[in-house]
C-alpha cells in the first residue's frame, strides 16, 4: 500500500515523503523524499520496495488512492513491467488508506514535530534513521504481537522454512 505525507519547511514550503508500507508486516519497504509531489517521488519509492521484495508476477497488490501520480501511465507501467497489481480505492472512501495512517502519525510525532527542517536533505537523512534504523527495526507494534516489523517478518519466516 502507499502513503503520502507532508513535511512543513521553515522555509514556508514544504517536503513530501512517499512511502511503500508491506501490508503484512507493517515494514516500510520504499520510500523517498522529495520538495515536489511529482510522480516521480512515488516512483522512486516504489523503486526501492521493488528492489528490496522482488515481488513475483501477479502475487503483489500496490494499492493507492486515486491521486494523479498513482493513476498516471508511468506508476501503471511501472507497477505491471515489475509484475505488481495496480489496485485504486473509491473516490472520497477515507478507509482505503487507513492502514497506512498509523505510519504517518508516528513518522510525524516521534520525527517531524520534533526538529525545524530546513531542505529535503535533511529530511532524507533523518527519515533514513528513523524509518531503516528505527521503525522497521526497533519499533514495536501492538497489531505485530508486539513486535518490531523486522521481527515479525523474521518469525514468520522462520516458521516457514520449519514447516517446509
């Protein structure tokens, strides 16, 4: 599933992350950070989740809203040449991105409220230790058991391969 968010400048402008967040376990798994909300944030981040999962043809479902960057002819492309099903949610139904609300509250409440941001560089460095350092790592969920998103992965996994 995707996300998006704003990161307010002190600069009076703003930055946006885009975010691919694994429905399963919670875990980001692409992101980028951007001072534009072109559809080229939303590829990069869809970029990295691709490079990290390797999804197999038809087996992975990236669901979005219906804003422009999610409904344009190159995420589409992207997302079929990759193997992975576009998928859109009603117009005006909230809930279709209720999952990945959660992210946006803590992103904003344990990192964004806490600094001034000045450009998106900054923003990408400290989103990178927050997200890969942190929040997939170290951070546990109640819905995960618990658990850190990397480490309910790591079980689930493991129960796997002794099962097989």
């Amino acid at each position: 599933m995707r996300n998006m968010d704003y990161v307010d400048s002190d600069e009076g402008g703003f930055h946006i992350i885009a975010t691919v967040i694994d429905g399963f376990s919670r875990q980001v798994i692409g992101w980028a950070v951007a001072d534009h909300m072109r559809e080229q944030l939303v590829l990069d981040a869809l970029r990295m989740a691709v490079a990290r999962r390797r999804p197999r043809q038809g087996q992975t479902v990236m669901h979005t809203d219906r804003g422009s960057v999610y409904t344009g002819h190159a995420f589409r492309d992207l997302c079929l040449e990759t193997g992975i099903l576009p998928s859109v949610g009603k117009t005006g139904i909230c809930f279709d991105n209720a999952a990945a609300e959660p992210f946006n509250a803590l992103y904003k409440k344990e990192l964004i409220h806490l600094s001034i941001w000045t450009d998106p560089k900054a923003v990408r460095a400290a989103s990178f230790e927050y997200i890969e350092t942190y929040y997939n790592r170290i951070r546990i969920q109640r819905q995960l058991g618990y658990l850190s998103p990397a480490h309910y992965e790591a079980i689930i996994d493991n129960r796997l391969v002794l099962a097989a």
